[in-house]
C-alpha cells in the first residue's frame, strides 16, 4: 500500500505528457495534473447519496461511510480527476492531503515537486488561530508567463487550481485536455436507495510520470476552516431509508 492506504494501482494526482502530434518534432510540454477542487463541483450534485460534497474551506471530498461505489461521480467530473478504487470500490481522489494542512503543513505532492512547478498558498483559521500554509510564491510568475483556469465557454465549474505557464504550453493544455461536458457516458437506475449504473463507466487510467514540469498548477485560497469538516444535509432534504431490501420487499406485500 500506499500513503493514505491507497493501493498503487490507483493515483490522486500526476503529470500529464502534452505535444503536439500534427506537427513534427512539435511543442511538449508536462502538466501537474489533479483534482481541481471546484466551488461549483458536477460531481458533488451527480452524487446520489451525499457521499461527494463541499468542505467548508473549499476542498471537494469523499465520505467513504456513504460512498457505494456507483461512479455516477466519474464522468460527472469535467477534469478526470477521480476513479473507483479496485480494492476497496470506493471512489477516490485527491483531497489536497486534508489532515496535513490542517496540521499546518503543505500538501505532500506540493512540498516535494522538484521543478517548483506546484504553488500552494491558503491561509486557515484553526482554532481561533490564522495560519498560512505556502509553498512557492503564487504572486511571482516567471518572465512572460500567464495563469489561467482551464475553463471554457460551455464549461466552468468555478475550478479553485490555476496553471502557469508560457502562451504556447497553455494553449497546448487547453487544447488537449479542455474540461469535457459532464456525465453524458451514464444513465441511472435508483429504487428504494439501491442503486445501480447502467452505461460505461470509464475509470480513469492513471500514471504518474516523474519528469519535468512545464506547466505550473496554482491553488490560493483564503478559507476559515475546521479540521473536522462534514457535509450539512439540507433541512429540506428527506433521508435516505436505509431499510434492507428483502425487509422493503416484505413490508410491501
């Protein structure tokens, strides 16, 4: 196993390889590439029983207790950021090493990049405290560089990382990897709270490339957060029954 007892199969984060293939020996480029943390996430409201939602300090998250494993959340997510683990079938992603910085630390694939191509700046309230949390400077773009959010016209889900980078390898990135229309791979199939996927789900493949970075990702918030955050269910919301089946079945006859 791996850090946060993920098996290696499966990876939160890692590095995309760009070029461009119609020209020879054209442009390439590397992306740091992860979940994007967005403040208008499809896979939150894709999620049919509350287990992908909002944290308060901004971060997107799975509860695993409520996680059934249906994926509906997969091709929900415009980024291509988050798969069912083979172990475990929950869904996975990453959480921007949650635990760390609410211990005061930077989130581990932040601290150890060594191009300085990840730039982590958030400050937190932890218990009546204001702590920033850095790594790099998100103010200092190098030279002739522009920070953008990989958002297009039809899609923009409010995305909390940014890349920098030079014109030409942003270009490259949006037109290689643009956020995609969200969940047109899956139709759904959901009776007495059990549910079942009907469609190709798609899980991600993943390979994390050491190698170095073109692109630089970019994350700058300024949240107050508490580090036991959980999702609030709406006052108007009506629980999930969660009655066994033959139970349900038994009690309709």
């Amino acid at each position: 196993m791996t850090a946060n007892d993920l098996d290696p199969s499966g990876a939160r984060n890692w590095v995309l390889h760009l070029e461009d293939s119609e020209v020879t020996n054209g442009d390439t480029t590397f992306a740091p590439y992860l979940c994007h943390h967005c403040a208008d996430a499809p896979c939150v409201s894709a999620c049919p029983t509350g287990a992908s939602y909002t944290a308060a300090d901004g971060r997107v998250l799975v509860d695993h207790d409520l996680c059934i494993g249906c994926g509906l959340c997969v091709p929900a997510c415009p980024y291509e950021a988050r798969y069912v683990a083979a172990d475990s079938h929950k869904i996975e992603k990453c959480t921007l090493c949650e635990s760390r910085v609410h211990h005061g630390q930077a989130p581990a694939c932040f601290e150890v990049c060594p191009s300085g191509a990840r730039t982590f700046v958030e400050t937190l309230t932890i218990d009546g405290e204001e702590r920033t949390v850095a790594v790099g400077d998100v103010e200092s773009l190098d030279d002739g560089h522009e920070l953008i959010s990989l958002v297009t016209d039809d899609v923009d889900p409010h995305p909390t990382l940014r890349f920098s980078g030079r014109p030409k390898d942003l270009a490259l990135l949006t037109a290689k990897r643009p956020p995609r229309q969200s969940g047109s791979q899956v139709s759904m199939v959901w009776r007495r709270g059990i549910g079942k996927t009907v469609g190709g789900l798609g899980l991600l493949s993943m390979a994390a490339m050491g190698a170095m970075v073109g692109l630089r990702v970019v994350r700058d918030r300024r949240v107050d957060a508490t580090p036991d955050a959980t999702p609030e269910t709406p006052a108007d919301e009506t629980p999930v029954d969660e009655t066994p089946v033959d139970e349900m079945e038994d009690r309709d006859e």
